[in-house]
C-alpha cells in the first residue's frame, strides 16, 4: 500500500477527529486532476488542434483565426506543464507502510504517525478518548490501524491519508482487542459490560455479541465476567479469558454471525492477561489469585488446561505490585520463554518444550515488559515503579544481564523495528521517545511526544496474537 512521503513543515499539521489529510493542499493536488487540468489534458490529447477551442478566448470558426493563431502558445504549453507536473510527478512519491508505526499520546487522547527510517513524526491525529490503556492492530495490508481505547472506543484510523475512517463507543470500558486471522473481523474484549464484541473490520459494524456470562454458576444468571487477553488464533478464532468466572474460552469464527464458543472452566483464580505463542499453538494465561499460570496446548484441546510453574514464588516474600506484568510481551526466543514474576524482582526462565523452570534471573525493579529481540538474542525489560526509568538487557545465550540503560522517568514501553536493528523506547514523564542502537546500545534518536506510552509498529499486521 502507497501513499504521499509527507514532508512536515515547521508547524507540524495537526489532525483532529474530523479527519483530514497529512497536508491537505498539497494532497487534493496529487491525488486530483482539477477540472481546469482535466480540460488542459483533453485539449493535448486530441489529435487535431483545430478542433480544441478550450483555450481560445472568443470564437475559432474563422479560417483566418485558425491560420494566424496557433491552438497552444508556448504560455499555455508551459502553464499546462506546471499543471499537471504533480500528477506526472506522483509516481516519484510513493511509499509503502511497513516502515511506519504508532505512538500512543495517553494524557492528551491523540497519536503520532512516525516513520522508522528516518526517525520522523509524520502526523497527529487527536480526538480519540481515554488512551490509558490503548493497544493497536492493524490490518493485513497495513493502511489501517485499529485502536482499542480504554472507554470502550474503537477507532480505524488510515495511517495513509491520517484520516479516522470511522470511530464508535462500543463499551463502557474495554481492555484491548484482535484481529482475525483473514482480517476481516476486529473483536473487542470489555470490562463494562463484560464480554467480546466482533465487528466486520471495513465498516466497523457490529458482527457478533458474545457475553461473558457465568451467573449460572453463582445464582445470579446475569453475572458477567471481565474480559483479558484476547488474541487472534489459528483457524479463524478468538481467544479470551474471564476474570471473576476463572475460564478461558475459544471463538470459532467461521460462521461470524454465530460463533461456536468452547468453555474450558476452572483454570485458575483470577487470570489478568494472556499470551499466545509466535507460532499460535499455546495460550497461557497469568494467574493474580494464587501462583503459577494456566496452559492450554490448541494442538490438543481434548488433554484441557494445564497448569504449570505452580511453586514458582513459593518461600518469597510477595511485594506490593504497582503495576501488573503484560503477558503480551513475554519474550519467546531460543528453547525459552522469559515470564515477568509478580510481585518480584525476578524473570523466569522456562523451557518452551516441557514448560518447567530453567533459571530465575534476578533484576533492577518487578518488571512489566519482557521483550525478545527479533533475532531472539536478547531481552529487553522494563520495570513498575519506583524504578521505572530503567531498561535491563538480558542474553540468551548466556541468561545473564549484560546492559542497563537508564532512558528516563516512566520508561512504560518499547518495540523493535521489524528485523530489530533498532528499539523505540516510549519516556512518558519527560515527554519523549527515544530510538536505541540493539547492537552497541546507543542512542541513535529522540522524537518528542506529549505523556507517550504505547508504540505500535506496521509489522504487527502479520504476526500472530499482535
């Protein structure tokens, strides 16, 4: 997918939520033949120049008038060029998308369009809610973004044009959301009302409404449960988890308008987020209430959920938790997964095959991110405060911390460029994004941003339960 390179000027173009484009003067040029451009177009194409009278001021019929005055004038003929030079110039302009990402503005409700590249702003988008938890999709062809805003708004934003195609208030209070496997469905899992809603993905019109119904368990038949780690799974399904109902449940989406819904119960108290695997076999959800976590194989659905690491805090004093660990950024690289450990200063280190405790790598703060690398050689993570302004890095091969980096004050979330020579880092409280060298851990760029948080980059679209 292509679209303008847009060049910002000094006085960065700011989009609000009626939508318009990147430099919207400069873009119904190029994308447009005007009508006096059309006629000029029409006038050269003919193939006798007497028979064109576009451009002549008063009557052509005369004989003598066609004799003495040439159709076009070596004026119109240049003016005709500066007309439609934009137009032959286009192909010279365009660009792809897989180059280009969002950063999340939380306290100010907007976005920032950013190319990696060349480490540019490229717009702002405002207008788009509570941000304070917003996550992104994007679809298969990376021209629209899809944000999941914290006050149940879900918002398709073209990150061609910077336009907000359209934006709903879908919920009370929602907590993120997925993308199908063919791209054609956006599900949305809510707090408020508890539950997942599907929506056809190119008009965001509402497909399926799927409850998180448990009452029927408690005396109370209209009890509903919150809904957490929702992810995109092989074979056209969702995968959700219920919060106070302690399920996970599986959403065929075949048939969209009906899904069949497949309920695995007692799988744990209280499981907050959830992960799939890179390669979408295994969904492991964390558990809050008591230690360990729950693993369901989707190779084998009949063998049920699993727990596993069930000791794993076991003899250590818990501490105060400031902020939960997202399970979405578990780091899969090499025969390991890496699992942020609740309430400690500590990374797990678990084998992939057997899922049993490898290491306990001990490290700066509790931490909320654990994020491989693409290359899978090392892990990047990041901390709940007080120590929030820290980064460690971790080497696989090793499983030792081989660096720390001190970005800033709130340092709350990072993203690899695609093949991961590079690593945007997201400093809320001093207002920044700060762009590191993975291979020499340098600072390499900083883009301003106002309380930035979350950084979501167009190569998602092609990566399972992201």
């Amino acid at each position: 997918m292509f679209m303008k390179k847009y060049q910002p000027d000094k006085k960065e173009d700011i989009l609000s939520s009626k939508g318009k484009n990147f430099n919207h003067s400069s873009n119904q040029r190029f994308f447009h033949l005007g009508d006096f451009q059309k006629k000029l177009y029409r006038c050269l194409s003919m193939s006798k120049a007497n028979s064109c009278s576009c451009l002549r001021h008063g009557s052509t019929s005369s004989p003598t008038a066609q004799a003495t005055n040439p159709v076009f004038s070596f004026l119109e003929i240049a003016l005709l060029f500066l007309l439609l030079f934009p137009t032959l110039n286009y192909a010279t302009e365009l660009r792809g998308t897989g180059d280009l990402g969002i950063v999340v503005e939380r306290a100010s409700g907007s976005v920032l369009i950013i190319e990696t590249t060349t480490h540019t702003r490229l717009a702002k988008i405002q207008g788009l809610g509570d941000l304070s938890h917003a996550s992104i999709v994007y679809s298969r062809d990376q021209r629209y973004a899809y944000i999941f805003g914290r006050d149940g708004g879900l918002t398709q934003l073209d990150i061609l044009t910077g336009k907000i195609v359209k934006r709903i208030i879908q919920a009370g209070n929602s907590i993120g959301g997925a993308i199908s496997q063919d791209g054609r469905l956006i599900a949305v899992s809510n707090y408020v009302p508890g539950g997942v809603k599907v929506f056809d993905a190119k008009n965001l019109a509402l497909v399926a409404d799927i409850p998180a119904e448990f009452g029927k368990q408690t005396q109370n038949p209209d009890l509903r449960s919150k809904v957490i780690g929702l992810v995109d799974a092989p074979n056209q399904r969702f995968i959700f988890s219920l919060f106070e109902a302690g399920e996970i449940w599986i959403a065929d989406m075949h048939i969209p308008h009906s899904p069949k819904i497949q309920k695995f119960r007692n799988i744990g108290i209280q499981p907050y987020d959830a992960l799939i695997s890179p390669d979408g076999r295994y969904y492991v959800a964390g558990l809050f209430g008591e230690e360990g976590l729950a693993l369901l194989d989707l190779w084998n659905l009949e063998a049920g959920v699993q727990r596993i690491l069930p000791n794993y805090g076991k003899g250590q004093q818990k501490l105060p938790v400031y902020k939960m660990p997202h399970l979405e950024g578990w780091a899969m690289a090499s025969d390991y997964a890496f699992i942020p450990a609740i309430g400690q200063h500590a990374v797990l280190v678990v084998d992939k095959k057997t899922w049993q405790p490898v290491k306990q790598i001990p490290v700066y703060g509790q931490p909320v991110f654990v994020m491989a690398k693409p290359d899978g050689r090392q892990v990047w993570v990041n901390f709940a405060f007080p120590n929030n302004d820290t980064l460690q890095i971790i080497d696989v091969l090793t499983l030792d911390i081989v660096k720390m980096l001190k970005p800033g004050k709130a340092t709350l979330h990072l993203e690899f460029t695609p093949r991961g020579e590079e690593v945007w880092v997201s400093v809320r409280d001093e207002d920044k994004v700060i762009v590191y060298n993975t291979e020499m851990f340098e600072e390499v760029a900083t883009l301003p941003a106002d309380k930035p948080s979350g950084i979501f980059f167009s190569a998602r679209a092609h990566k399972i339960g992201l």
